[in-house]
C-alpha cells in the first residue's frame, strides 16, 4: 500500500531558523565562500542521479556556479564534481565543527526541543509507513547513516524502537550527539569508507535523512545498498527543485537556503522516480513538506529590512504574513513542488 501525506506546521521552523533572519550577512557570506570553493573543482559532465551525459546549455547561474537541468530526468545539478576536496572542506575539515554549528543545539533542552518538534514526526512517519505495511518496527535494525548530531537516532528512540544507531564522518557531531542521548548510539566513519560502511550493515532499515544530496557518489552508495541481502527498506529525506530556488534567483543578497553549499544538485519528482526505478525500489510512501512559503516571508522580511522600509511596514508584513504560511505550503506541497521530500523505499 501506497502512503502520501502533505503539509507540516512551519511553526518548530520559524522558531529554529531566526538565525536565517538576523544574521543574513553571515550566512550569506558563508554561502559565496563555498561556492568559491566549488567552481574550483572539475567539470561534471554526467547527471549526478541518472549519470546521463549533461547537456552544454546552461538554464541558471547563480553565486557564479552554473546550473543545467537533465535532460532525461530533469534532476537539477549544479556543473562541477564533488571532489574529495570540496567534501573534506564541507564536512570533516576541523572534525566537522564549522558545519555542525548549523545544526547544533545550546544545550539538552534544546537539542530535545529540536528533536521533539522536527525528528519525531519523521520518526513516526517511518514508524506508520512501516506499519501500514504490515511489518513490525519494532523487530527491525535501524542505521541512520550520516546521523550528524543524533537527532533523527534521537526521535527513532522516542518513537519507541530500540535497536538504532547511527553513523557520521564528523567526529564533532559524533561526540556531542552520544552526550546529549545519554548513550554511545553514534559512531564515526571515514567519509572515504562510505560505501564499506553500507556494505557491511546488518540494519534492515537504512535512514539518510537530508544526507543522500551531499555524498560524494550517490549511485554508488544505492548500488551497495540494493547489492546488501540485510537492507530491505531505504528512508530519505532529500532537497527538491521547488518554488525556493527560483526567489533565490530573485534575492542575490539574502542567504539562499536550498541550492547552495552541499547542495549542489536538487533532486525532482521524476529524478526520484527514476532512482527507485533504476535501483529495483518501490515507493512505499512518501510525505511532501516544505520550506518554500518560510522563504518567501523570509526573502521579503530581510529585502524589506535592506532597503530601509520602516518598521510599521516591516511589521505589518509579518502580521499578515506569519498567519497563512502553512496554508500557502499546503497548496504547494500538495502539487509535489515543495522544498522537501520524504521517501521510504523497499527493495523488490
């Protein structure tokens, strides 16, 4: 049985997020110093989903990166290859610490909060999806691979199932996510023995949660999880070609969420469609949320407070705007053109 859900309150967002808020600059220029770092590295001349060839007409720039759109899959990708060193400066330079801040909590209450409010109704969609397939989750193994600071292991644990752990190349997050669990649930592993780490699982339930856009080799990393006999089922979540990317296109000077940094290419309902296809999976369900509504208030809020608006004006976009985010979203989502998806897999 197919599932497909829409829609998420935006409200744990708005209240995580404030930093995408008051400190445009500083995100903004984070963003222009690893795209610095990215039109550095070689060309890419296959789609990153389908490795097609790519065409040679570029369809957007943006922060002097270009980007095509596949031909055969539509997945957008930026032009250049994640090397090695583009991913060792993204995520494991400094053990990880620089990008981890993004992700961090202050304290226990607040890495719980976050948890509660953002990984739990993750968690329970997978627990449901699971359900309504008959299985049993709670006899099931459980690895999250590119666990980060341990939230989704985290909320895997509140929604009851106990035989998790998770696995990520920084050993910053690592070590902070076993502190704010109470348990050693998270380990680390070279960002270079990726595909041994999926090889060798005996999870029969493998999680990347926001984790498949960023490695290195994507295809290679679903070739060893459909060539392992223990994995019978993949969750993911990942970044989508939506309505985000083009208001980024519209505000050079405010910090773009969704196409920059480890972003490099944005998959596609028909990209994703491809994948299962390719891969021997069967979409078993699928949860359509996004950000995009977030954006546009934040696009407007920050371009208001740039150009000087006054405050009555600036305060008044937030009074009419905040009430009718989740509603805008909805109608978004619902269409599958949302800044996120979840997808669970089972291999057939």
């Amino acid at each position: 049985m197919s599932i497909k859900r829409y829609g998420k309150s935006s409200s744990a967002l708005l209240n995580q997020k404030t930093s995408f808020f008051a400190e445009n600059e500083k995100h903004l220029k984070n963003q222009r110093r690893i795209a610095e770092i990215y039109v550095k590295q070689p060309k890419r001349t296959n789609c990153k989903n389908c490795n097609k060839e790519l065409g040679t007409v570029t369809d957007l720039v943006k922060d002097g990166v270009d980007y095509i759109v596949c031909d055969y899959c539509e997945h957008l990708n930026g032009i250049y290859e994640d090397t090695s060193d583009f991913c060792n400066a993204m995520y494991t330079n400094d053990s990880g610490e620089e990008y981890a801040a993004n992700y961090q909590s202050a304290d226990v209450d607040s890495y719980n909060y976050r948890t509660s409010s953002i990984y739990l109704p993750k968690a329970n969609f997978l627990y449901t999806s699971l359900q309504s397939n008959k299985l049993k989750p709670n006899n099931l193994e459980y690895l999250d691979f590119g666990a980060g600071s341990g939230y989704f292991v985290a909320a895997l644990k509140k929604a009851g199932l106990q035989n998790v752990n998770g696995t990520e190349v920084s050993e910053h997050q690592v070590n902070f996510g076993n502190a704010m669990i109470g348990e050693n649930v998270l380990r680390t592993h070279n960002i270079e023995d990726t595909n041994k780490t999926i090889r060798e699982s005996t999870a029969q339930v493998i999680s990347m949660i926001g984790v498949l856009e960023h490695v290195q080799k994507p295809r290679e990393v679903l070739e060893e999880i459909k060539k392992n006999d223990h994995i019978k089922y993949l969750y993911i979540s990942v970044p989508t070609f939506s309505l985000s990317v083009y208001l980024e296109q519209l505000s050079p000077d405010v910090f773009h969420r969704q196409l920059h940094g480890g972003h490099t290419h944005l998959y596609t309902e028909k990209s994703l469609q491809h994948l299962s296809k390719e891969f021997g999976f069967e979409i078993m369900a699928e949860w359509w949320f996004g950000a995009d509504a977030v954006d546009l208030f934040r696009h407007v809020a920050v371009t208001l407070e740039k150009t000087n608006a006054s405050t009555k004006l600036q305060n008044k976009w937030k009074k009419d705007f905040i009430p009718i985010i989740d509603a805008v979203q909805i109608e978004i989502d619902k269409k599958h053109y949302s800044s996120e998806v979840h997808m669970l897999f089972k291999k057939i």
